[in-house]
C-alpha cells in the first residue's frame, strides 16, 4: 500500500508541476503531432500543487502521439486529486485527438462552465465545435479563449478564417436557395451572412434582389440604401434601387438612382430605363383627362389636339403656321394650351366661325385628315420613308375614289396609322382612345426619335 502511494504522489507530483506557465511550454521531441491545441496552464488558484520539475509528462505523451500512456498519466493524476481541472482538460484534448469531437464537447463544455475563465478548456472547446462542424459555436468559444487570455493571438486569427468560411458557406447556401426559388431560406442565409459580416455591401444587394421578388420591397430599399452607404460607387446598387422605386411608382426616386448609376456607368439599358421613368413622370404631370384617353370609347378633338400636341410637338414645329384668329369656345379647356398650337398647324383645323368645338367626337374620317396632314409634315423630316405612302391609292369596299377624305384615308392606310379591316374603311365611325393613341404613336415612330414628353 505504501509503495502504491508512493506511485501515485510521483505521478501528481510529475502532472502538477510540470503545467508550467505557457512561457515555458514543453513540447515532445520533432514536431508536435497537434500544433492546435493549447497546452492547459496552471492557475495561480492551483500553484501551490506544482513543484516545477521539468515539464508535463501527459502533454508530452499527447503531442508524441501515445495517446495511451498520456491517458494512464491523466487518470493516475486524477485519482489522486479528481478536481485538478488542468488534467481534466489535457483528458479531453485526448478525447479530441481519438476524433470523437462530440465526446470532446461535452468534456470541454463541462470544465469551461466550471471555469468559465480557463482559457485552455475554452480554446479546446473551439477546437472540438471546428471539428463536429458547428462554426458559429466553435467561433463563440474562441471569442470567450481569447478574451481569457488575450495573447492566444493564433486563436484570434483562426476566428477570422471561421469567419470567413462560415460567410462562404452562407452565401453558397444563400444563392442556392435563391436560384432553386426558395426564396424564404435565401433570405434567411443572407441574413445570417450579414450577421457574420455586416459591412459587407454587396451581401445588401444580394439579400434586397431576393427580397424584392418576395414582394418585401420596403426592407429592399433599406438594405439597398445601407449597401450605397457603404459602398456608394456601386452603379448595380443604384440600378437594383431605381428598379424598385419605379415598381413602387417612386419616379423622382427612380430617376435619381437611375442617373446616379449612369454617371458612375455609362449603360445604355440603365439610359433606356431612365428615359421610360422619365416619361411616366411627364405623364403624370398632365392633365387626368388626358392620361385617361386610351381606356375612352370616343375621342373628342380636344383629346386629339392634346394627343398631337404632347407626343408629336416637333411635327407641329415643322408645319407651316396659319393666322386662325381667337378660337372662342376653349378658354377654361384642359387642353387649351395644345389646341391653339394644333389648329394653327392646320392639323386638326379651327372651323370658319373661329370656334374648334372642343367636345365634338371624332370619326374615322376626321382622324384620317388629321393623320394626312402629319405625314406630310414627316415627309419632309423623313423624305425615303414617306415613298411608303406618298401617291398611294387603295382601294376601300366603302369609299370611292371621289371622296374627298379618300386621299387621306389612303395615305393614313398606307403608312400603317390606321387599318382598313377587309378592305372597309369605315369613314363615319367612331375613334376610339386607344385606337388614336396607336395612330399617333405610329406617326411619332415614322419621324423618328422624339424628346421627352416634357418638352411641349
């Protein structure tokens, strides 16, 4: 009995003094078989156990590889004092050497909830997480080793390249959900992404692209916003917003972003984009009558003025004015302003007792005169492309020749304004919002390009 008692003080005595200080550590002979892991240290709690002999036997063995007698080492230790938690931690190091990460966890987790401040068994509990895969784990309980002991410099940086991989393998998981349409999980490894580093502008982007086709437009803009703050050179940041304010009929937001983006980034996408806020906007602007033309049943002349005078004001530029007198029955009009500029054109004409009877409908014949008269007009802008039209006689099931609007019904037919549906011309019915709109649009394409609507 003796003798064994003997053995056993030997062996503490061996365990305890040689947990020297990390100043001096004590490494087996060559290269250490697990460079990682942290030699376990002697509180200044426990120093009086240690009798400085010259180094830890069971680390030794540990970082020699005899995982074994390293573990007959630790356990005669902790048969003799069951308590010392240095040898507590050097038996989960082992555990972990053997690869059982989950055996190692619960060892590590229960030493560092005992000693919460014990640097080595947080460090292990790290390296134990790192090895079952569970990084934001292992990256907390690197977080807690190092503000222990901050001269673990190496643990530090190694809570960086966890960073690092765990913001990869969110983002990986994050555009694979985006792509497959499961938009609910992309949205939340983006999130967790950014939660692991948030001053990452374009996981921002990422994350309000996903959002913005889950309809969540509102947190779009904000994260887009956050991103431009932290990278306001970014012309995809500034496109994605002007996308979205436009969804969400911002159009001076729209507008903004867009020619934000263009002045970082000349794109002619991003230009066209722009132009069409642009004339949405100038829509807008006009009057509610007007903007309510393609959905009307009839047409009026005085929406036929305003259509001429707002989508094809260069055309009228180009005619040759006439002296029309005062037009006494428009003052108070909404479309005042583009009926004066139109008759004096003689594109849709003032009658001779100087009124224009504004709210009159306008037939198919009317409409046909108003496009003649413009086509004449874009001959002389466009002289190749008027051969289309210019002398063209077609023949209609309900209108001769020796009618007097057959010329213009046959130009405005020829040049594409209007359709004569089986050969019928159909001079006395009724234009249509929409039908004029399309008439007038074919006339602004056939002079080519036009300016903004806001130029009128």
């Amino acid at each position: 009995m003796r003798t064994w008692g003997v053995a056993v003080v030997l062996a503490v005595v061996a365990f305890v003094s040689a947990c020297a200080p990390k100043t001096t550590p004590v490494v087996a002979p060559g290269a250490p078989r697990f460079p990682d892991f942290i030699q376990p240290t002697v509180p200044p709690a426990l120093a009086g156990n240690a009798v400085a002999p010259e180094g830890l036997r069971a680390w030794q063995l540990l970082q020699a590889g005899d995982l074994r007698a390293a573990e007959r080492e630790t356990t005669a230790a902790l048969i003799a004092q069951p308590g010392f938690y240095p040898a507590q931690t050097i038996v989960a190091y082992i555990t972990l050497a053997r690869k059982d990460a989950k055996a190692a966890i619960v060892q590590f987790t229960r030493i560092a909830d005992a000693h919460p401040e014990y640097a080595p068994a947080l460090a292990g509990k790290g390296l134990a997480f790192d090895a079952a895969g569970q990084g934001p784990d292992a990256v907390a309980a690197f977080r807690a080793a190092v503000a222990a002991d901050p001269s673990l410099v190496d643990l530090a940086r190694r809570v960086d390249v966890l960073m690092l991989r765990g913001l990869q393998d969110e983002l990986a998981d994050a555009r694979r959900a985006a792509k497959s349409g499961d938009r609910d999980a992309a949205i939340q490894s983006y999130r967790r992404a950014l939660a692991a580093s948030p001053d990452s502008a374009f996981l921002y982007l990422e994350l309000a692209a996903v959002e913005r086709q889950e309809g969540q437009t509102a947190s779009a803009i904000e994260h887009l916003q956050r991103a431009l703050q932290l990278d306001p050179s970014d012309p995809a940041t500034l496109v994605l917003l002007g996308d979205i304010q436009a969804e969400r009929s911002d159009l001076p937001g729209a507008l903004d972003a867009y020619t934000k983006a263009l002045a970082l980034e000349p794109n002619a996408d991003v230009e066209e984009k722009r132009k069409a806020v642009q004339q949405r906007a100038d829509l807008e602007a006009l009057p509610p009558q007007y903007r309510a033309i393609p959905t009307n049943p009839q047409v009026t002349r005085a929406e036929l003025a305003a259509l001429v005078g707002i989508r094809l004001p260069d055309v009228l530029q180009a005619s040759a004015l006439r002296n029309i007198g005062v037009l006494t029955d428009v003052r108070g009009q909404w479309a005042e302003r583009w009926i004066a500029p139109a008759a004096r054109a003689g594109v849709v004409e003032a009658f001779s007792n100087h009124t224009f009877q504004p709210r009159s409908v306008v037939h198919r014949v009317d409409l046909a005169q108003t496009l003649s008269r413009l086509l004449n007009v874009v001959a002389t802008m466009q002289p190749a492309r008027a051969q289309a039209w210019l002398g063209v006689r077609l023949r209609f099931s309900d209108m001769t020749t020796g009618h007097l609007a057959y010329p213009a019904a046959s130009m405005a037919v020829a040049s594409g304004a209007i359709t004569a549906p089986e050969g019928a011309f159909q001079p006395s019915r009724v234009v249509t919002g929409a039908e004029a709109v399309a008439a007038i649009d074919r006339i602004r394409a056939l002079a080519g390009p036009m300016p903004s609507l806001n130029r009128r």
